[in-house]
C-alpha cells in the first residue's frame, strides 16, 4: 500500500496528519498489532518530523505544502516527510545532555530510538526528505497463539 498527504506548513492541520497516518495503518494492520503502543510511537514521531518542518524548515513561509508519503509492504513501514526548506545539515547534529537541560534538539534523538532506521537527503528535485523505516516484526497467526 501506498499513499501521500498534501498539507500546509501549518501546526493545526497536526490533527490531520495524524488521522491520515493512523487510520491508513490501521485499515491496512487491522486488528493484528499492539495499537496503543504502535499509535503512540507513530504520533511521536510524526508529530516531530512535521513541527520540525514549520518550525525551522519553512519557517515564515506558511504557503509552502509538506508532502507525507506512507508505504506499507508486509508489516515494514517507511515514512517519508518532504520540506521546501533549505535543508539541515545531519552531519553537524550533536545529541543533548540531559545534564545541560537544553531545551531543543531532542528531535532527531526521538525519532532514531523510535524507529529502525532514520535517513534525511538534502535536495532532491529541489526538496529534502526525511524517511522513517520501522518493521513491526512477522504476522503472527491468531490460531498459533492460542496453540501455544
């Protein structure tokens, strides 16, 4: 299954997007995953990548469309959020220290312990993109579980 959204740099479509992101997972999931703690993980992390794009992306710059885009084969998933900003450099990214009581930066550092992979490309095609990977592990059967 794939599927996009089209928003607006704009922190109150959050709702949107998050709806969009759950629902599309849990008519392709069903009923077969833990929804509570995958919906949490999914929200968090979303929530991130998409404050983080109007925030410093397309900071002041409101009419500019994010892109979300959602593939699901099996149970692996990738997210990708793709911004008009002028990108972010990864490479000069340095995790806080809980002991400076910093208040930002804690972004990237949520989103690499949520899920499996984390990869951000600046500029391609004149955007840049940030792709979220996690795999939810194998299908179990239902009549294996209660065989066990």
């Amino acid at each position: 299954m794939k599927t996009e959204l089209h928003v607006p740099s704009d922190i109150r479509f959050l709702t949107v997007v998050e709806n969009w992101l759950l629902s599309s997972l849990e008519v392709e999931l069903g009923s077969h995953i833990d929804w509570p703690r995958q919906s949490n993980r999914f929200r968090l992390v979303l929530a991130e990548a998409y404050s983080n794009v109007i925030r410093h992306a397309h900071k002041d710059q409101p009419h500019l469309p994010i892109v979300i885009r959602l593939e699901l084969q099996n149970r692996d998933i990738a997210l990708e959020v793709w911004d008009c900003g002028t990108g972010y450099e990864v490479g000069k990214y340095t995790p806080p220290d809980p002991e400076d009581r910093q208040e930002s930066g804690y972004g990237w550092l949520i989103m690499d312990r949520l899920m499996d992979r984390v990869d951000y490309c600046l500029q391609i095609d004149g955007q840049n993109r940030l792709r979220l990977e996690v795999s939810l592990g194998e299908k179990v059967d239902e009549s294996q579980q209660l065989q066990a």
